[in-house]
C-alpha cells in the first residue's frame, strides 16, 4: 500500500510530507485548493509526462517521493528482485523533475526509466480518474479483470506457456524451410567437396614429407655427386691428418706443446672418420628413382590443386576438411530438426484447441456473470440508464496465440437505445470512474490492487447516490487501501482517515497545504461540506451523525 509521499516545489506546493494509513482516506478542500494536486505528484512518480511549467515559481526543480509497503505484494518484490532491485518490505518511487525540462526516475535508489516506474506501477497502485491515467481502458487489464473473476489465471497461463512454445516451433521451423531449397544447394556442394577431400586422404604430416621427399628425390644426382666428391676431400684429409701425426711421433718431439698438437691431430682424424661414414650413409639413402619422383610430384599437385580450389595454404587442408564436414553434419541434421518441430508443432496446436475451447467456456460464464453483478452496482450509482457488456472477440487467426482463442472488450451505453462501444469512447469522466469503481467492488474479491486512488468518483451525483458511493468505497476498502478525491460530504463521512487541503494567498505567492484531522476536525469539515463557510450547529449535528453512522 501507500505509505507516505513527498512533494518540494511543485505546482503552489512549497513542501509537503504526507503518511497514509490502511483503509479509506478522503481528501478534501475549498474548490482550487488543490485536492487532486497529490494525485498528479504520485502519477509522475508512476511514469506520467512532465511538464517543466508545474515547478513551482522561483525555484529550479521539484522533487516528488512515493514510498510503498510491498510486503504483501509478492508480484511488486518478484518484479523488483529479477531486476535486482529489491531492498525489503518498501520501494521508493522518485521523480525529479527540473526548470530546463529535463527528468529522471529512481526506484529504490537507482536510476530507471518511466517505463520501469509505470509497469512497477501496476502492482502497486490504480488511480481511477478522469483523465487518461486509468488502466481500465486497457485490453489487457479488462481480460485480466474477466479471467481473475473466473479464477482461472492457472488455465491462462497454461495456455499462454503452449502458445508461446507453439510460436517459438513455428519460428524456428520457417527459418529451417524457408532456407530449404538454399541449404539443399548447399550441402550437395558440401558432400562433394568432402568426398574430395576424403578421396584425398590427406594424413596429419604427409605433406611436410612429401616435399621434403620430392625435394631430395628432384635433386639426387647433384646431392650423390657432392657427396661422392665430399667422400674424397675426407679420405684426403685423413691421410693428410694421420701422415702429421706420425711425423711428430717420436723421442726427437717432447714437451706440452707438441703433445697437445698430436691430440688435436688425432681428433681430427676421427672426426673426419666420423663424418665420412656419415655422408657413406647418406649417400646410400639418396637414390635416382624417377619412377617414385613421379608419384610424389603428382601427389603433391593433387593437394596444391585442392588448397587453391578452397583458397587455404596447403598445411590448412586438413583444418578446411573438419569445417566442412562439421558444416555438411549440421545440415543434414537439420532435416532431422525439421522433422522434430512438425510433430511439435502438431502436439502443441491440440493441447491448445483443448485448453482454449475450456477457455473460452469460461470466460463467456464469467463475462455473464461479471456485467449482471456490475450492472446492479451501477444502478445504485445513478446510472440506470446504463447498458455494460463484455464482447468476446474472435481473433482472425487460428493459430494458437497467448491469450487464447478471443479478445476481451469492455463496452458500454449511457443513452437509451444507443449502441455499446468501448469505455474510453462513451463515457465521460466522472461516469467512467463509477463504472470503474463498480467493477472494482465486484472484482474485489479476485483481483484488487493493493491501493486504489478514486479522484471525483461522485462528479453528477448527490444525495442517497452519494451515499452508496461512500459506502462501496468504505467496504472496498475493507480489501484494499483507498484514497478518495471528494466533494460530497455523504462519501468523506465514510473515511477512516480525512486529510483536508486548504490554500493561502499573499502578495507574493499562492501555497497549499495538507493536514491529517482528528475526528472532531473531521465533523467540522463534513458539516462545511453540508453547509457552506457558515456552520451552524444544525449541519454540525448532521455531520456528526454522518460520521457517527459511518462507523468512526
């Protein structure tokens, strides 16, 4: 519910703190007192347009706070906690709003959009007035309306939960088959080019031998002839190296000197033994075989040819040959796929026929049901002449869709005879928030925001009407909290709480002011709203017993 609201610099108020308590609370005051300001404070809080013109003269800014207990609104914390905002039992709505025409929302702190504030909004509070803030006119709430009533938002769900996966099949499907004959194309052109490279068999490090090979095999006389002539120059040099070393053998050389000289000589010799068994054995390895250079040659114009055909480097073939078939697997699984979503598609549409012919059944119940029991409410409420409807609408499509098979129109006649057309283009204010409030006590009992806002509910009516008026907005708010804009002394009499707004004037500005009254305050303000500025103690004595009968 609303539990307090702040406004600095707004309109003619300079400062304004205001706590609200369970129940019913009027508000009312002299004509331009500025009753209804509150209720255009805490609609901005709820995502209303500002208008820069509303800051209150002189100053560069205003600022209004709504704070609500949400600890009964499991709908308000869920809200709140998937967006990671929730801190406790309350939420604080801000607006600020500043004289260059700028304006930024907060919720619990952190900045948000006023679309945020609004859909936050719509768990926490309704304001029924005549002006475009008023959610019943809206499809979505009167279906809601009619399947809370029924109570059956489990089946709504259900059907909304299938359709939604029906939608989500069908779209996945017509991206599968609307690519069919693309991808078909496809993947023949795939299985070709994997074929290719299967016949290729193309093995981790084959390549990097082939050319190591080709390369040797190309140029094996050149490498026999070096190494035969290398041959030479090594025996050469071992004879040479092993004829020094027995001239220095001998008693005539001694010393350090020439003893390091022959080890070095002998090293030498071995050495050069070394490498000449080394080149024999290369030279063994390398042969003239044109016939296998051939192969090689061919084998690597095979994969060079492929690598150009797929515009990779050769040692990328391979990596090329797993996309591709990686690709050509995901096709073919698709037809699989499409397959799947057929028989899905079929399982979903006849669980949806069956829940939503249920649907519908009910809804036409409960639609019945909801204008008889509205209608007697409206007749209480000067409104005789009134004809209310609940259309059920067909929607065009059989496909199955969230809400079900139909569409939900509230509709309704004030002139005998004329056609029933929708709320927002028949009714005029003051009858749209009776219509509104009489809905409201029939639905009470299923589906009740938590706080209610009524601002001149009783605008055309008086007398034993208006009374009706208080007493449904007392017992509606048996089940919810109720603030109430009047004019009607019969309607404020029935309040739990009163708060009276009253304005004062000097030569350099206007101001207005809110004060919560006692109940003697109270008696005094209904008996001015009987009898005008003079009081006498013949409207005390009817106000008092007004306030007396309400149950204060």
């Amino acid at each position: 519910m609303l539990s307090h609201i702040s406004i600095q610099n707004y309109t003619i108020v300079e400062s304004l703190e205001m706590e609200f308590a369970p129940g019913m609370t009027v508000i009312t005051g002299e004509t331009g007192a500025g009753k209804s300001i509150m209720l255009d404070a805490l609609a901005l809080c709820l995502g209303d347009r500002a208008d820069p013109k509303a800051i209150r003269p002189g100053n560069d800014r205003a600022e209004i706070a709504a704070g609500f207990d949400i600890s009964n609104i499991p709908k308000a914390q869920e809200w709140l906690r998937s967006r990671d905002l929730l801190a406790g039992d309350e939420v604080l709505l801000r607006r600020v709003v500043t004289a260059e025409g700028r304006s930024r929302a907060y919720i619990n702190g952190s900045t948000s959009t006023l679309q945020d504030c609004s859909a936050l909004g719509e768990h926490l509070i309704d304001i029924h007035s005549q002006h475009a803030h008023q959610s019943l006119l809206r499809k979505p709430t009167q279906r809601a309306l009619v399947d809370a009533f029924a109570g059956h938002q489990r089946l709504a769900t259900e059907i909304e939960t299938i359709a939604s996966s029906w939608l989500r099949d069908k779209h996945e499907l017509q991206l599968l088959t609307s690519a069919q004959d693309e991808q078909a194309a496809r993947a023949q052109l795939l299985g070709y080019q994997v074929d290719e490279m299967n016949e290729l068999a193309l093995a981790e490090g084959e390549l990097e031998k082939l050319e190591l090979e080709h390369k040797q095999l190309a140029n094996a006389e050149d490498i026999l002839a070096s190494v035969h002539e290398s041959l030479t120059l090594c025996e050469a040099q071992e004879a040479g190296t092993r004829h020094a070393l027995q001239l220095l053998d001998g008693d005539t050389h001694v010393g350090k000197q020439v003893q390091d000289v022959r080890e070095l000589l002998d090293s030498a010799a071995i050495q050069i033994n070394e490498a000449r068994s080394e080149l024999q054995a290369y030279s063994d390895s390398v042969e003239l075989d044109p016939e296998r250079l051939d192969q090689v040659q061919r084998r690597l114009e095979s994969i060079y040819a492929i690598a150009r055909k797929h515009r990779v480097q050769p040692e990328q073939l391979t990596e090329k040959h797993a996309t591709l078939q990686e690709e050509l697997d995901g096709l073919t699984g698709s037809g699989e796929r499409i397959g799947e979503l057929q028989e899905s598609l079929a399982a979903l549409a006849s669980q949806y026929q069956t829940a939503a012919t249920k649907l519908t059944k009910q809804r036409q119940r409960a639609a019945k049901k909801l204008v008889t029991q509205a209608t007697t409410v409206l007749k209480t409420l000067a409104m005789e002449q009134c004809v209310f409807e609940i259309a059920l609408l067909p929607r065009t499509s059989t496909d199955p869709h969230p809400q079900g098979r139909e569409d939900v129109e509230f509709l309704i006649s004030t002139n005998p005879g004329a056609p029933t057309q929708p709320l927002g283009k028949i009714a005029s204010g003051g009858e749209l928030s009776r219509i509104s409030l009489a809905i409201q006590v029939v639905t009470a009992n299923v589906d009740t925001v938590p706080s209610m806002v009524f601002d001149e509910v009783d605008v055309g009516i008086g007398g034993a009407v208006a009374e009706v008026v208080g007493k449904l907005l007392r017992d509606l708010a048996g089940k919810a909290q109720v603030l109430c804009v009047t004019h009607l002394p019969q309607v404020a009499a029935q309040g739990h709480q009163h708060l009276q707004v009253s304005k004062t004037a000097s030569k350099s500005n206007v101001s207005t002011s809110l004060r919560l009254l006692d109940a003697e305050q109270t008696v005094q303000e209904v008996a001015r709203m009987l009898g005008g500025v003079k009081i006498t103690d013949q409207s005390l004595a009817h106000a008092r017993e007004m306030v007396e009968s309400a149950g204060l």
